[in-house]
C-alpha cells in the first residue's frame, strides 16, 4: 500500500465520522474566548512592533542629520584651514608660536 492510499483512506474514515456524529454542527464552531485572545495578543504584538520600529528608524534618521551636519563642519574647518596655510600662517602647534621642543 502507498502513502497516498493510507492517507486517503485515513481522511475518508474521517470525513465519514464527522458525518455521522448527529452532534456536531459545523456551522455554530466558532473560536471562542481563547482564539479571541490569541488573536488580540498577536495584533498588540504586531502594533507594539510597529512602534518600536518607527522608534528605530527615527531614532537612525536624527544620527544620519547628526553626522551629516558634523561632516559639514569638519569639511568647513579643513577649508577655512587651507585658507589659513595659503596665507602662510600655518600654526598647527596650537597657535603658541612657540616652538615645540
């Protein structure tokens, strides 16, 4: 016998009892109390995620604004020091005009 023929068999004899049983009325099954549960705790988890992710990508888009903004004043302060080595005042000692020993 195959796997196809046990498995065929097996959903026949089922259907068959679910027939018979004078009890069961597959129009009044309904999830009750624990499914509306399952269902209410998956979709807090779903909106407590949603949360936490617009927490993250805010939080990621104020330090690429942060590093963005400090890129420009490096790039700022390396040009106005450029500006200052081509008038021939290089101080890179700090500014003491002391030489360093």
């Amino acid at each position: 016998m195959t796997i196809i023929a046990v498995v065929t068999g097996i959903a026949y004899t089922v259907a068959r009892t679910v027939e018979e049983d004078a009890g069961f009325d597959p129009d009044a099954v309904t999830p009750g109390v624990i499914g509306f549960l399952v269902t209410a705790v998956f979709a807090l988890a779903v909106i407590l995620l949603g949360w936490d992710l617009g927490r993250r990508l805010r939080r990621n888009r104020y330090r690429e604004e942060i590093r963005q903004s400090l890129e420009a004043e490096l790039a700022e302060r390396d040009a106005a020091a450029g500006e200052n080595g081509a008038a021939g005042a290089p101080e890179a000692d700090g500014g003491s005009g002391e030489p360093r020993g």
